[in-house]
C-alpha cells in the first residue's frame, strides 16, 4: 500500500491538460508512431495499385483515408497508454481498464471515461488516501487546499474574496503551509 500511496504522491499535479499529456508512457507513443507509420505503408505499398488512369480525385480520397485511419490508430494506442497510468491515480485495477480501453472502436475508451473514478492524493499529514478535490482530511482534518471559510468551496490562493459567496477572504485564519504558497 505504501507503494500506491508513493504513485499517488507522485503524480500529483495542478491538473490541465499539459499534464494529462505527461500520463502518455513513451511506450504508447512509440507504438502510436509505429501504427501511423503501419497505416501509410498498408494504405500506399500493399493497398491495390490502380493500373488504368483513375480519376484525379483518387489519391485525394486516399490521401484523406491513409491520413484518417493512420490518426486513429495512433490515438487507439495513445488512448491504451493514457488509460494505463491514469487508472492507477483514480484508485482503479490498471489491468482490467487496459484490457476494457483495447476494446476496438473506442468504446473501451468511452466507457472508462464514463466509469472512471475521481482522481485520488495522499493528505501531507497523515497519509490517508483523499480526493483530489477535498479540502480538508476526512481523517485528520488537515486542510490540504485553499478554501472560503465561509461556504467552504475552492479558491485560488491569490484570491481576495470568494467568488461563491463573495467572503473577504483576508479575514479567515489561512494556515502557515498555505500562506506561503
């Protein structure tokens, strides 16, 4: 469990999408490479050869499939690695979701972006595996984000009033570990 507790703390992260990308292993992205690439040689040197004079819009509709089937592919497998290593930051079995997201026509896909869990962090003081989102320890009462002392929702740490219910935000007792921020 230490081990998963040590991921988690790992691989916390601000959120946006640079570092959604950064959960893409090299792997999958030498595998998405690999399958564009599959995808041309497929599409231009074992698809059939026209040996009358097609028209001229031939090798623009195939130009448009060998660059569209070659696409999807990578982002089949791009989906796969993604998958693989965010499964484990929301408290998921990696292998079952791995399995789900090879499901053909991205349906693995949609489903675990369907069923996926929130995203899981480690609590600074007492260890205790939290949503991301909390802002307080439910088992140490640690206060692990910035939020309005008033209504208790978010709020970004340069903020002077809550944006919620418009609390000055100066006159709630912020801990040290969060005024330094």
């Amino acid at each position: 469990m230490s081990s998963h507790k040590e991921q988690l703390r790992g691989s916390e992260a601000t959120g946006g999408i640079s570092e959604e990308m950064k959960l893409i292993p090299r792997w999958s992205i030498v595998l998405s490479a690999a399958a564009f690439v599959f995808i041309q040689y497929l599409f231009w040197m074992m698809g059939p050869a026209h040996r009358h004079r097609p028209p001229a819009s031939a090798f623009g509709i195939r130009l448009y499939y060998t660059i569209s089937w070659g696409v999807m592919a990578s982002l089949y497998f791009l989906m796969v690695g993604y998958v693989s290593r965010d499964a484990p930051r929301r408290n998921m079995h990696t292998g079952f979701w791995t399995v789900i997201a090879l499901i053909p026509g991205g349906v693995g896909a949609v489903l675990y972006f369907l069923l996926r869990q929130p995203a899981m962090t480690v609590c600074p003081s007492c260890g205790t595996v939290i949503h991301r989102e909390f802002h307080f320890c439910p088992q140490c009462a640690f206060q692990v984000s910035a939020a309005c002392g008033n209504c208790y929702r978010g709020v970004r740490m340069t903020d002077a009033y809550c944006g919620y219910c418009g609390h000055d935000l100066a006159s709630d007792n912020t801990p040290a570990r969060l005024r330094i921020l």
